[in-house]
C-alpha cells in the first residue's frame, strides 16, 4: 500500500464521503478503483452503506441513515505518504480500550483489508491503519 497513487485513491475516497456526510447528500459518486471497490465493500459489510452500485468508471454509494442523519459522522485518514501509520496489536489494542469510540479502523493486513475488529477478535492481525471511521 505505499504506492503515492493508492495514497491519493484512498484520499479522494475519504474526502468524497466526508463530503457526501457534510452535505447530507444520499448518494455520492466515487471514481472506480480496485482499491475504492474494496473499500466500498468492507465498509457496506459494516452495515454502514445501505448498497452501492459499480457503474462504468464510477462507484455509486447510497449512506444508511438513522433518525435523518447519516450512520457515518465522520471518515478520516489516518496514513499519508508523509506518515505512515503501522501498529501492532498490542498498540490496536490498547488504542481501541482507551480511546472507546464508536466505530472501526480499516487496517491494511498481510490478508488484504480488515477492520479493527476483524483484527481483534478473529484474526489476531496488525498492520497499516488506512482509515478511522467513526459511527
């Protein structure tokens, strides 16, 4: 993942939902990438994306609301081509018990990509934290 251009993909990723969540839009278009496609996925897996749709060279996401806000508040990049962000598990760990927010982390592992979860509970992972999303 320390390609500059997936850094970029992953980033406009963020900024685009972040977008879509400021505005309260119901949908949002997103420039087609494997990496977007994998992302879209494992954050609809999440139960945080009502669907999204995989057009020609877009990715249509439709946000889950509650109570007319969205699920998502806020989506945030926490590795940049300046600062990468490796942790172990003992760091996801204690970061998860003392910081208890409310949402998941999406890690890039030695399996591809997982969330916090995943990682703590099942796959005893650690790896490169990509994004912080916050429910």
């Amino acid at each position: 993942m320390n390609n500059p251009t997936t850094n970029n993909v992953i980033a406009d990723f963020v900024s685009n939902i972040n977008f879509g969540i400021i505005r309260n839009i119901k949908c949002v278009k997103i420039h087609k990438t494997p990496i977007g496609i994998r992302l879209t996925h494992l954050l609809y897996t999440q139960g945080v994306l009502r669907m999204y749709k995989i057009e020609n060279d877009n990715i249509l996401i439709y946000f889950k609301f509650y109570r007319s806000r969205h699920i998502i508040t806020k989506i945030k990049l926490i590795t940049k081509p300046s600062l990468r962000c490796f942790w172990t598990l003992k760091k996801l760990i204690k970061d998860v018990n003392t910081h208890n927010f409310s949402g998941f982390y999406i890690i890039s592992t030695q399996q591809g990509l997982s969330t916090s979860d995943y990682c703590l509970l099942q796959g005893h992972l650690s790896g490169e934290i990509l994004i912080k999303v916050e429910l």
